[in-house]
C-alpha cells in the first residue's frame, strides 16, 4: 500500500471499477476524498470510527450516494476502501 498518493491499494482497485461503471459516484467519491486528504480534522468530526486489528478507521458517507462510504485512517491521512457499508 502506498500512503504517497493518499490511496490504499485497495481503494485504488475499487476505484478504477466504480469509475468504468459509475461517473457519477466516482466523481463524487473523489470530492469526498480530497476533503478527508485536505481536511481531516473536520472529516474526523464528521464521521463514525470503528476500531479494527489495525486501529482506528474512520468513515465517512458519500453525499447522495447511499450506502457508499469512505473508509479512512487518521495517519497521513489515507483512503483505505470505498464500498456500499449499511
């Protein structure tokens, strides 16, 4: 995974798919994402935590596109995976 870009692999993959099938979303998902990159106090308040074997991730709704969610961490900050979450 590389924490340069600010994408795990993971959200990488899941995103090159969401993008051949959704433009919409995908745009979306990438404006939400830039504002976690840019903003990650405020993004942290704005969102619900869960506590993995990893620590700490956050997520975060993407606006208009229930159940899709952003799940991130705090340390760099990073995208860790983008996937419909109830």
């Amino acid at each position: 995974m590389s924490s340069v870009s600010g994408y795990s692999e993971i959200a990488n993959e899941q995103l090159d798919e969401i993008e051949a099938s959704d433009a919409e979303l995908y745009n979306d998902i990438c404006v939400l994402s830039e504002f976690i990159l840019d903003h990650s106090d405020k993004a942290q308040s704005l969102s619900s935590a869960l506590t993995t074997k990893d620590g700490i991730r956050f997520r975060l709704a993407v606006p208009d596109h229930h159940p899709y969610k952003v799940l991130w961490s705090s340390g760099g900050p990073r995208v860790e995976a983008v996937f419909p979450y109830p």
